[in-house]
C-alpha cells in the first residue's frame, strides 16, 4: 500500500534539520499559515523577500521585505519558500529561474480548513487514497495523484511541473461536452466558466449559474447581458447540503467562501432545491471548500440526470481522496479522471467522472 509515495520526509521536518537559513518569497495569507506552520516545529523564518517591483521600503510580520539581490548578500546557502499563488507565465517562468539558482520549494497549506499533509497525515489516512488511486480511470490520472501526494509532501516543484495539461485536452479528451447540454455552473464568478463552456457547446439547451458573492454576481449578469446570452438563469445564492444561513466571506474575487470569520450572512440551498427537477448534464463546481456539502445537496439531481462532473478539488487537505469517494458513493456507475491546470502551489486540481 501507498508504494508510490516515495517522499517520507515532510517538508517542515526537513527544513527543521536542514540547517540553512529559511526565507520567505511574498506575502499575505499564504505567507502567514507558512509562518504558523513554521512557528509550529520550531523552524526560524531568516528573512522575506518579494520581486523587486513590489520592494517599497515597507514591512511585514515585522521583516523589512527585502529584494532577493539583498538576501544573496546576506546568505551564501539558503532555502526559499515560495509564500504566494500564480499562473501567470512571466511569474512561472521567474521562479523557476530562482528555483535553478536556489533551493526552492512549495510550501502545501490548505486554502481552507486546517492540518498540514505530512507523512503521518498521508498514513493515517492510508486505506482511502489507496482506494482512490485504485479507481482512476486511466494511468495519466494514476501518476497526477501520486505526484500530487508526494508534491503535498515534499514542497518539490518538479513533481508539480509534472501534472499540468491544458484545460482544451480536458475537454477533448474526458468531458466531451455536445449539443444540448443543460450546463450548471456552481461557483460562476462572473461568467468566465460559461464561457469556457460555449467555446465547446454553442448549441446549449440551458444555462443555470449560482453565485454568492454581491459584486461578482453583478459582474455575471453583465457578462450573461454583454454576450446576450439567451436561456440562462442566474442565481445569488450559495450551494450547500440544504437550505440555511451561513457565515460568508464575501471578497469580491474568486476567494470569496462560507467562513467561520466571515462577517456576512448568505442565504444556501441544495441543488436539489433549487432545480426542482430541471435536467443537469454537465455540471461544474468550485465553491471555495463546500464541495463536500455542495456534493451532498445534490444526491438526487446526480442519481436522476448523472450529469458530468467537473469538481475543484484541492480547497481541503482531504479533497484529493474524500471527494472522489463520495462521487463514487453517490454514483458507482461514474469512471472518474484527475486533471490539473497551470498553477503554483497545487491549485487547480480537477476531478472529473463521467458515466
């Protein structure tokens, strides 16, 4: 079991034995879970550095952000640990630059909920990845999900590199989307997954697009009357497993999300709910971390329609092996597939079943 895990040694435990000075490349959330994440095994953050561009003199956490010309001049040897998401190239091409310079390596912090994925994490729930490895479909989703567990490890950036494939293969190749499809879009933002959806199903039946946040909804009822989109129903609301109100972060961006801390009220109803009955054959998720709810809420539009799916999976440490569990719960008949697009750290992640 697990034999494909071939990184024993957590990035934390490494970077605490390592003896090198510790830097941080950016700042922000991410930066500060880093920090935590050190904090917690006694790991000494040296210094912080941003790209030259964004080097003002100002501070962070108490560190003057530095240019990484300024932390050469103070360390002959240390490691860089890359604090920030992009997938952008002139970025992606910059740290791989630095990464051929210095030793660098990507941190794997949940954008939401807690735990790190160490080892012990990966073994304590041994019995169900080795159950999902054993039920993707084909061997290109076998060797993503290995380099993902090893990446989430590890912090190496080559296994990343390993797993990206550009978003038209996908639907090409897994979802081959037709005419006539009744598309649902759960986390539409404002529009840009629809579409990404008509550039491979012009001659959709319908459109229904769910999205929570304020600012990005209106940015989605201008993009649906810009492209004067005809039989698309747009709705403010958040998916869960039922109807009920909940704390909600609202961020005006793609981060926006159900939160503990949030200062919002927003208004969630299942799928189920609120397409009474209405057909889904292709269906696309990303909400922030509630995929499990959101999954849930739509046992019975699943079991009725078995739509396409196309869920983010990468938002909770558990996503990349409880999700495919349950999409496998609710529907056996579905052969599931693993795809990841262009991101740093391992955003991005797609699972996707088809009957």
């Amino acid at each position: 079991m697990l034999e494909y895990l071939t990184e024993r040694e957590s990035l934390w435990d490494y970077l605490a034995r390592c003896g090198k000075p510790v830097v941080l490349y950016g700042m922000g959330d991410g930066a500060l879970k880093i920090m935590e994440a050190c904090s917690l095994y006694h790991i000494k953050i040296s210094a912080i550095f941003a790209s030259d561009e964004y080097v003002r003199g100002h501070s962070f956490q108490g560190y003057p952000v530095l240019r990484l010309s300024e932390v050469e001049a103070l360390y002959d040897d240390f490691v860089i640990l890359l604090a920030f998401a992009v997938n952008y190239e002139p970025m992606l091409t910059r740290i791989h630059q630095i990464a051929g310079r210095h030793e660098l390596l990507v941190p794997d912090v949940p954008v939401t909920g807690g735990g790190l994925f160490t080892p012990d994490y990966v073994h304590a729930n041994a019995r169900q990845i080795d159950q999902v490895y054993h039920l993707w479909e084909d061997d290109r989703s076998r060797q993503i999900y290995a380099d993902l567990l090893n990446f989430k490890v590890s912090g190496k950036l080559e296994y990343l590199d390993r797993t990206v494939s550009p978003a038209a293969e996908d639907f090409s190749e897994i979802l081959k989307l037709g005419c006539q499809e009744d598309y649902l879009d759960i986390g539409a933002y404002d529009g840009d997954t629809i579409l990404e959806f008509l550039q491979y199903s012009p001659d959709y039946r319908s459109i229904t697009a769910l999205e929570p946040d304020p600012k990005n909804f209106q940015k989605l009822l201008r993009t649906v009357e810009t492209r004067k989109l005809q039989r698309v129903r747009c709705l403010q609301v958040g998916s869960y497993s039922h109807k009920e109100v909940l704390p909600f972060s609202g961020k005006a961006g793609r981060n926006s999300a159900l939160s503990k801390q949030g200062n919002q009220r927003l208004e969630v109803d299942s799928v189920d709910h609120l397409m009474e009955g209405c057909p889904v054959s292709y269906l696309k998720m990303d909400v922030e971390g509630a995929e499990r709810e959101t999954l849930l809420g739509c046992r019975e539009t699943i079991r009725r329609y078995r739509p396409t799916l196309n869920i983010s999976a990468y938002h909770r440490n558990e996503d990349l092996f409880a999700l495919p569990l349950l999409v496998k719960e609710l529907c056996p008949d579905y052969r599931l597939f693993l795809r990841r697009h262009t991101y740093i750290p391992a955003w991005e992640i797609l699972l996707y079943a088809r009957l």
